[in-house]
C-alpha cells in the first residue's frame, strides 16, 4: 500500500504551522516549537510474532501550547515505522517474519509539569507526564514469510491509538521522551482478512527532543 498524496499535504501544512509558529514565539512564549528524533521498538498481537522485536524511526515536529504553568498540550507530526518480527534485527533480512508498517502519526498529548528549577537564570520543569490519543495514517505496508503476505491491501489505512508516557528535561531546549501507545482500532479491515478479531498494534518509543 503507498499513497504518498496525504503524507506530502500533510508535510506541507506542518511546514507551513511550524513558520507561523517559529515566527510568533519570539513575541509570545505560549507557544513553542521542536523536533523529535527517537525509535520504536512495536509488536502485533495475533501474529505469533512475540516481544517487541520490530525497530523503527520516530521523528519529525513538535507544536507545544501552555495552558498553565504546569499544563501543556501538544501536537506532534511524525514518520513512524512500526509491525513486527520474529527476532530482533536491524536489517530486512528475506529469512525473518515481518510485517512493516510505515506512519504518518499525529498524537495529541496532554502534559503534567513537576519539579520545577532555575538554571543560569531559566526555569523549567524536570518531568513531564504525558497522555493522549493519536491519529496514524499508513502510507506502506508489508508482510515477509508469514500468513498475511500479499494481503497488504487489506491493512486499515488509519489507527487510532491511546498513549500513556514521561518525560525528563535536561534544560530548557532538551529533554527524552518514553512512552507506550496501544492501538484502538484493528490492524485489518473488518471482516476481510484472517485473524480479523485478534490483530492489534502496540510499541515503545523514545524520543529525543529539541525544543526552539
């Protein structure tokens, strides 16, 4: 499955909010801007593929809204590989078990703010929790040795997931990011393929943030 007519919209309108929004935050310090760099590590449930075995790239751009002082809201745009694999390896190697899953993932995170200090006359907090839905859009799948190869048409094209996470400033501008995200809705479309009822994705991720 590709389509990238909705991943290139997509690019260019974040492109366009993270303008407007760099432009603004020199005068107003409501709204902030970043960009994540990070990986999943994911699994499926139904594939008899165990563990989170499957690495891939999270990355992409941060807008960041404070409601209060200890209250964020925040929208990222990411590119998010995610699926599964029988062992764990970097590289796309014909003998494993696999399935691919590439995203573009817009998670909604509300923020809880704790541990506030002073560095070189700059005040942050320390920690970050963290939890929200996101909207993924799949722009390519694909199944390698396993009972899903060549039905990669029948993968849903959107996930809705829940996310629960934390994080840890280091600084004002740099902070690490963990969190877990279940998906809501099914990997298949209903009714069209095996395993309709058990096929759901989950992963880890870590990210790296820079914040302007």
């Amino acid at each position: 499955m590709t389509n990238f007519s909705p991943v290139i919209r997509i690019c260019a309108i974040t492109f366009l909010f993270l303008m407007v929004v760099a432009s603004s935050s020199a005068q107003d310090r409501r709204f902030q801007a970043g960009i994540l760099l990070g990986f999943n590590a994911s699994q499926i449930t139904g594939d008899d593929l165990w563990g989170y075995r499957k690495a891939g790239l999270n990355l992409g751009f941060r807008i960041n809204t404070i409601i209060q002082p200890r209250i964020d809201v925040s929208m990222d745009i990411l590119y998010s590989q995610r699926g599964a694999q029988s062992s764990f390896s970097l590289d796309n190697s014909e003998l494993l078990s696999r399935i691919n899953l590439n995203y573009i993932e817009v998670p909604i995170i509300f923020h809880y703010k704790d541990w506030e200090i002073e560095v070189d006359k700059t005040s942050f907090f320390r920690m970050d929790f963290q939890a929200g839905l996101a909207y993924g859009r799949l722009f390519r799948g694909r199944a390698v040795n396993n009972p899903f190869e060549g039905q990669e048409n029948l993968f849903n094209s959107n996930d809705v997931s829940w996310l629960i996470g934390a994080g840890y400033h280091s600084s004002a501008h740099h902070s690490f990011h963990f969190r877990y995200t279940s998906s809501i809705n099914l990997l298949f479309n209903d009714q069209q393929a095996l395993n309709v009822n058990s096929l759901r994705g989950f992963f880890l991720t870590l990210q790296y943030l820079y914040t302007f």
